[in-house]
C-alpha cells in the first residue's frame, strides 16, 4: 500500500459536517467525481488533498465488521500487485467515525489521474482504431486475473469489474492525437475487493444491500445478489460487460468493432470451445437489462432517503442525480 499524505483529520472534520444530500455545501469544500454500486468518489479540500480521490464507503455497522474489509482490502491489493502483475493505482484505506451520527465510514483514498488520462474520457477523443488498441490492452490485463485464476483454483481467485472506466492510462499525453505505441494501463477500481480464498468469498454480500432499500432487500438478495458476487469471476461476462459500458458513454458506434475485437482475442479459447463468440445483439441486451436495474434501484433509493427524512432518520449515502445512459 501506498503511504499517501492522508488528512486524517480533515476526513474527520468533512464527515463530521456532511450533509449527504448536498455535499458540496459543507463547511470543507467537496465535489462528486463518480458514483459506484457501494462508494462515491469525491474531491475534498482546497490544497493538496486534491491530489487525492476520497471513495466513502458509509455502510459498516460495527469496528470489527469495518477491520475485517480493510485488512482483505489490502489482502486484495497486494495479490493484485505481486501475483496477478496489475499496475494498481497508489491508494490507502483509512476509518473514520462520525462523532454526530455515530456511523463508521471507511475511505479508500487514491492518487488522482488527469481526467483526459481515465478510459471513458480517452473514448471520446481517440480514433477508433485507437480505442479498439485500448480495448484489447484492457482485456490483456483483466485476462492476467482470469489466468491466475485458473493457476489456483479453488485455493484462491480474484473477480474483476474491468469497464473501461476503472482504467487509466501511464502517462497519457492528450495533445498527441491518439495513443502511445505502448499502452500502460493503470487500476483504480478497488473499493469492492473481491476475492474468494478456498472455495469462500471473503467479500461480505450483505455490504452490497446496506444502501438498498429495507422494502427491497429480500428481492435484490433473491434475485440479483449471487449475479453481483458471482459476475466479476467470469471472464466472458467482465467482457460483455465492459463493451457493454461503452453504450452508457454514448459511443454505441464502436460496439460492433470491440464485438469483432473480442472474439478475434479470444479466438484461440473460441476454437476450443470454451468460450462461446460474442454477439452485438448479446451485447444490447445486456446493457439495456442492467440500465434497466440500476435505474429502478436508483429510484428507490431516492423513494428511501425521502422516507428517512420524513421520519427524521439519517440518510447516509450520496446518491447521484438523474444518469446519462
């Protein structure tokens, strides 16, 4: 891990004056730079603390249970680092409690990239045939997880979500017109560290329904819970899913290229039989199945923080406005 110059203390301060629903009016300036299924990233401060990404993760009920995700967080990490051979981006993973509320919040916090250097801005400035080259280097570096995987199965295995928008390129020059004739990649999405240590996953499922609704959760743990833990250790789903992305940044264009990309990567495995073509059809379905769910749970989530205020309860997640998609 990292050692980042962390303000612990501001963390505290920020957390401690936190109105969730307007996160930007608090007494420490911050900014909503992305959202994930369990974390929000933000930009905190006004000095050199904006160097640095802050991912809240608000949903631990207890010390132990907060202790025990950040010791597989780094677990995660340093297999990522030193086994798998993935250039993960400089982070730290720091607790905080909130004094007013009582809630334990951990933060992950990562060095900042250039936000032209981040794959789903580089998409939209890049030739075609240069972002079908950053496809295929995605999928070399996810194929080193999945190849690892096979090495240690059932002992230990890794899952990946690897969109295009958890990567970002080692020193990207955005005046150069296109890529660098080697393409190194860097990790950053590592706020759900899943790993599966002899046949168990050591990632705690139910973190993923805290910020669900009460009135949803026996639903989304019937229904879509094992998809959600099981999807990240599948090779051809990360790269359905990953071209799928590709729709939600508006460049539904290149689809059938990356299509065509894919399945020319993996033709060796397609000859085999074991890893069945990808079609552009399986592609849209797919991603207009999980806009589909994800935007449903989105507006529920919003029906909840509504509920919790009526109630005068505290709302602690940072939910997103309406999504582009």
């Amino acid at each position: 891990m990292a050692g980042l110059a962390i303000d612990l203390d501001l963390l505290r301060r920020f957390e401690q004056g936190l109105d969730p629903r307007f996160p930007e009016r608090g007494e420490i300036p911050a900014r909503v730079m992305g959202y994930g299924e369990i974390s929000t990233v933000l930009e905190i401060g006004v000095g050199a603390e904006r160097d640095l990404a802050y991912k809240r993760m608000p949903m631990f009920r207890t010390a132990q249970e907060a202790e025990r995700h950040e010791v597989l967080y780094r677990q995660a990490i340093q297999v990522l680092e030193e086994r798998v051979g993935l250039r993960v981006v400089p982070s730290d993973v720091v607790r905080v409690v909130n004094d007013r509320t009582g809630r334990i919040v951990i933060y992950i916090v990562q060095e900042r990239f250039p936000a032209e250097a981040v794959g789903h801005q580089v998409i939209h400035r890049l030739p075609a045939d240069d972002v079908r080259r950053l496809v295929l280097a995605v999928l070399r570096e996810t194929a080193k997880v999945f190849d690892f995987n096979k090495e240690h199965r059932g002992e230990l295995e890794l899952g990946i979500d690897g969109q295009i928008s958890n990567w970002a390129i080692a020193d990207f020059d955005p005046t150069a017109g296109g890529l660098p004739d080697e393409v190194e990649l860097i990790y950053f999405d590592t706020s759900s560290p899943f790993l599966t240590v002899n046949g168990k996953e050591q990632l705690d499922p139910e973190l993923f329904l805290r910020s669900a609704p009460s009135f949803m959760v026996w639903i989304l743990r019937l229904l879509f819970l094992e998809d959600v833990m099981t999807r990240y250790y599948d090779f051809r789903k990360v790269t359905i899913d990953i071209i799928a992305n590709f729709f939600k940044e508006q460049r539904a264009d290149l689809v059938p290229d990356l299509v065509e990309a894919v399945n020319g990567f993996c033709a060796a495995e397609i000859e085999a039989g074991g890893f069945k073509p990808i079609t552009v059809d399986e592609v849209r379905a797919y991603y207009r199945e999980d806009a589909w769910i994800w935007r449903l749970y989105l507006n529920f989530r919003k029906v909840d923080r509504f509920l919790h205020g009526l109630l005068g309860k505290d709302y602690p997640y940072i939910l997103p406005g309406k999504i582009k998609r």
